[in-house]
C-alpha cells in the first residue's frame, strides 16, 4: 500500500515525512495513524539540519 500525503486536497506520495512521535503533540492534533506530509508543504527554510552530509563526485 503506498502512503499518500493528509493535507486534503494533496495526496501526493513523494518526499513524505512523517509527524512527531510525541505523544502529546499526536493526541492534541487528532492526528490518524500512519499520517504523513509530503515535500510540498515545506520551503528549504523548515529544514534544519541535524547531521552533516558528505556528497562524493567522481572525477572526469
Ligand atoms: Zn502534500
């Protein structure tokens, strides 16, 4: 079964982040299980980074 995104209207099945596992955070959202977010619904400044990232080339 592919997960799609919650935001009504969306859908999409691309990107898909999940919400927070605390548990309070979940039960005041009334979030459904399994719920996702996709890529669309966030700009590069929602991001943070919490590891660093080496990104290796190949040579000509
Ligand atoms: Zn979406």
């Amino acid at each position: 079964m592919v997960r799609r995104c919650s935001v009504v209207g969306c859908g999409g099945s691309v990107g898909l982040h999940s919400f927070p596992l605390d548990l309070e955070i979940r039960q005041n959202s009334q979030l459904p299980p399994g719920a996702v977010v996709c890529n669309q619904h966030f700009t590069r400044d929602s991001l943070e980074l919490t590891a660093s990232v080496c990104l290796v080339t190949q040579g000509p």
